[in-house]
C-alpha cells in the first residue's frame, strides 16, 4: 500500500498541522475583531446545488457520486452555495446585515500546480442585507488587515480593485453590443497572460473596431483618477464613477489606502459578481491571487430564493501559506513544552508526588510532560531535553531544601517547599521561562 496521500492532499504532520493552526488562528482572530460570526456546513451537498450555480459542466472538476440513497451528491467545492441556502432558509429571522465567516475544507478534482491542490481550507467572508459600497471597502479591508496581522505590508500584497457596473458603463459609452460584454470581459480576465496581439484579435472578433480595440486594451494600463477625468461626465458612467470614488475614500479612512490598485482587468471570471470585485497579489507576482471577491447581488436569489445585496470573499490556505514561507513569515502556533518533570527515582514518595505535580502544572495553565516508564534521572533530564523543554522540575521529596528543583538554562537552580508556591511561580513565569 502507498505510503503517500492521494495527487492533490495533503497529510499535516504536527509541524505542518502547527502553521496551519497559526493561518487559521489569524483568520478567525482578524474576522472577529470585525464582528463576524462563524458557521459552518456539511462537506456533502446535492449536486443540483452545484450545477445550478454553474451549469452541469462543473461536474468535471467535482468529487461527485451517486450515494446509497440514489441522491446525486458532490463533495463542496466552494462555500457560496451552502451559504446562500443557509440564509435563504432564515432570511426573514437573521439580523441584518448578516456578518457571517467559514473555514470550509473544499475539494475539486481539477489538475495540481503551483499554488492550487484538489482539497484546501479557505476562509469565506460574506456581507448579507446592506447595498451600501460601505460594506465593500469594509470587506476589502478585512482582508488587507490579515496581511498585515501575517506581517506582510503593501510593499508586498497589493488589492487590485474595480467595479463591474463602472466597467459594463464604460462598455456602453463606448457603443459596445451587450451581446460582446462576455468576449471583452474574458479578454480583460487574460490580459497580462496572453500576448496583446491574441487579445486584440479576440476583440475585433467580437465585433470592436480597431480603435474601440485599442481603448479597451488600454485599460490594462489606466487609473481612477484618468477615468474620471475621461468619462465622468458621461451619462452611462457619471454615477460609477461617483460611487467608486465614495468607495476609495472609504478605503483611505479605514487605513489601507496604500494597499489600493484600481484595475479595470480584474472582472473575476465568475458570472455571478454583479458590482466591485477585487483580487490580492504579491507584488512580485511570484504567486496566484491570494484572495479574490466582491459584490453578488443577485446569487441569493438564484441560489437560495432570497433577494438581498451580498458580497464577500474567499482566501485559501495553499497560497498564503506558500507566500508566508517564501517571506519567512509562516509561524507555528504549536504550545512549546513549558515544564518536563523529573523524579528522583531511588525515593518512594517521588514516583505519586511527580503526578501529583504534572496534574497541578497542568491546572496552573502550563505544557507538561514527563517519563511514562520508570528511568534514571539523567535519561529523564535527557529525554526532556529532547522534547526541547524549557525548564525542569526535579521532584525529590527526601530534599531538605524543597521538595521541587526547578532547573532553567542560563539561571541558577530554584527550591520550592510547597506544591502551591511552585504552581504560584509557574503562573506568573511559564510563558517567558526560556
């Protein structure tokens, strides 16, 4: 039998299970200091649930089955449905606007590379109930915060923003047929992957004149600030363009102004985002998106028979993860092992009053381990050091000068006659004990 997990997962060994831990640890800290709550779903939907939202030819890229009930279910490969159907189903009882965060373990079987894995953990953040573009920089800000909570700046992830609706205005002042938008849109989604020449043949095949052609691919290179200079006064754009300014003050007055890219390219491929939408890269551009939302106004509806505005956002652990070790930022939140007790083993008390201090040790709050076989004390104090324990509790109840020897690297040796006194100094030290 192979000794490996299947193509695609992963196994997580305590080092590896220790830096997720801290990913996830730095999620859910960020989120709910922004007042969200959590929720979760079952890993099994329908598959109807899915095709849906995506037509049938998501099947291909789905762990589907048909299981022993003759139900067509999948494995989720995404959280937006599950969620959308949990507010459907209490739309009229939630609070709004609803404020809620996942860390779903999501699964597509679709080819492995760099960055993207057939199952991954992602952190899903959605707005429900509030149409306000309030609520979209409060988004984007959430997730600029947890970069910087990871230790990274804006000299390292930039948010490359837009906004669908200033995009489709812009379309329609510049007379393209409505029936083109989908041809334009996926030519602007691979913009900087494809050569200039492909994309603009692929806009004059979807009916652009040669200048029209040259203006949508000069989008690529535009600001906000020449847009609204450009456009803003004209009819099918004046009101975008008032909104997405509103939405960068916003931005500015939250903080993470610096962190801010307008870029008409990023239309996020998925059908469904109906407003601002945007992405997060590393400035070198060494990996994939480490993020990507925005506003999806009409989903609920389609989904869960709920007409509400919502927007939010999805970032998965195997890319922030590859961007955090490549900076030497990836942390593991593993507790270190505070106190290894050791017990004179020639002294019969020694054996119950090691156990008795483990156990009060371990009420005070602190990591403590100790031998589970009789041994010598120096395999004891051995063993601990390889357990890389930061200090030693040597229990010997024949000791005239205390009962407990606390032995600490670089620092003279501690006596304690009293089991309180000891956990009373292991309160206040074990955290820093080095």
């Amino acid at each position: 039998m192979s000794q490996k997990p299947l193509p695609g997962f992963r196994d997580f060994y305590p080092e590896q299970f220790a830096e997720r831990a801290h990913i996830f640890e730095t999620w859910r800290r960020i989120v709910r200091r922004y007042a969200f709550q959590e929720y979760d779903g079952p890993p099994l939907e329908p598959l109807e649930l899915y095709t849906q939202k995506s037509g049938d030819e998501i099947v291909t890229q789905l762990y589907n089955f048909v299981d022993k009930g003759e139900r067509p279910v999948a494995m989720r490969p995404e959280m937006t449905p599950t969620f959308a159907r949990m507010v459907g189903a209490r739309a009229q009882a939630l609070r709004k606007p609803v404020r809620w965060f996942s860390l779903p373990q999501l699964f597509r079987y679709e080819r492995t590379q760099k960055g993207r894995l057939r199952e991954h953990f992602q952190l899903n953040v959605d707005i429900v109930g509030e149409a306000d573009v309030l609520a979209d920089a409060e988004l984007v800000s959430i997730a600029i915060e947890i970069m910087s909570a990871f230790g990274l700046t804006d000299r390292d992830v930039r948010a490359r923003v837009s906004d669908r609706r200033l995009l489709n205005g812009l379309l329609t002042h510049l007379e393209i047929a409505e029936s083109s938008w989908p041809a334009v849109y996926a030519v602007l989604d691979k913009l900087e992957r494809q050569p200039r020449e492909v994309s603009a043949e692929k806009l004059a095949s979807a009916g652009l004149d040669a200048a029209t052609v040259d203006v949508v691919l000069g989008f690529s290179e535009v600001d906000f600030a020449t847009i609204a200079a450009r456009y803003g006064e004209a009819p099918a754009v004046r009101e975008h363009v008032a909104r997405f300014r509103d939405y960068l003050s916003h931005l500015d007055a939250l903080g993470v102004g610096l962190w801010i890219r307008f870029d008409l390219t990023i239309v996020r491929g998925l059908a469904y985002y109906t407003g601002i939408v945007f992405e997060l890269f590393d400035n070198v551009g060494e990996f994939r998106a480490i993020c990507g939302g925005g506003r999806y106004d009409n989903l609920l509806k389609s989904l869960g028979g709920t007409d509400l505005p919502a927007l939010g956002f999805g970032m998965g652990d195997v890319v922030i993860g590859e961007l955090l070790r490549s900076r030497g930022l990836l942390r593991s939140n593993a507790s270190p092992l505070a106190f290894w007790v050791a017990q004179a083993p020639d002294t019969a008390d020694a054996p119950q009053t090691a156990l008795r201090t483990a156990t009060a040790l371990r009420a005070a709050g602190c990591v403590v381990e100790y031998a589970l076989r009789s041994q010598k004390l120096d395999k004891q104090l051995e063993a601990g050091r390889k357990a890389e324990a930061r200090a030693f509790v040597i229990v010997d109840p024949s000791a005239a000068d205390g009962a407990w020897r606390v032995r600490r690297a670089g620092h003279e040796d501690q006596l304690f006659t009293t089991l309180d006194a000891l956990c009373a100094w292991a309160t206040l030290h074990h955290e820093s004990t080095p």
